[in-house]
C-alpha cells in the first residue's frame, strides 16, 4: 500500500501526543486540555485521533526492515 501521506501524518500526530505526555510527565502541564478545555468533546476527539494514529504505527512493525513512511 502506498499511503505516505498518511503515515507522515500519523507519525506527526504520535510525536505531537508524545510531547504533550512529556509535557504532563516533566511539568505537570496538559497542553491540549490548556488550548482545548479539560475533557471538552474537542479535547477528548484530539486524544482519540492521537490513539488511532498510534495505533495505526503499529502496522510498520509489521514491515521489518521499512522506516516511517517508507512504502517501496
């Protein structure tokens, strides 16, 4: 399957929920609930969509060998 785009953007996507557990981990900060509200439903449809690409990363182990976004 040729879906580069869309692994880039689940990539993007991880890493941004990466930094905002760093975030809560190291300072005790939630950015997303900072800019979106605490829980509100666009908060939470943020958190789902960073679980659903996280998710979705986990299809590349299933390719040993293939980098992100790689699909040759």
């Amino acid at each position: 399957m040729n879906n580069k785009a869309l692994d880039y953007t689940a990539l993007t996507l991880a890493i941004i929920g990466a930094v905002n557990w760093g975030l809560i981990g190291f300072f005790s900060f939630d950015l997303v609930a900072f800019i979106f509200g605490n829980l509100t439903w666009i908060s939470r449809i943020i958190y789902a969509i960073v679980g659903v690409c996280g998710i979705y990363l986990i299809t590349f182990y299933m390719y040993p060998g293939r980098s992100a976004g790689e699909t040759s």
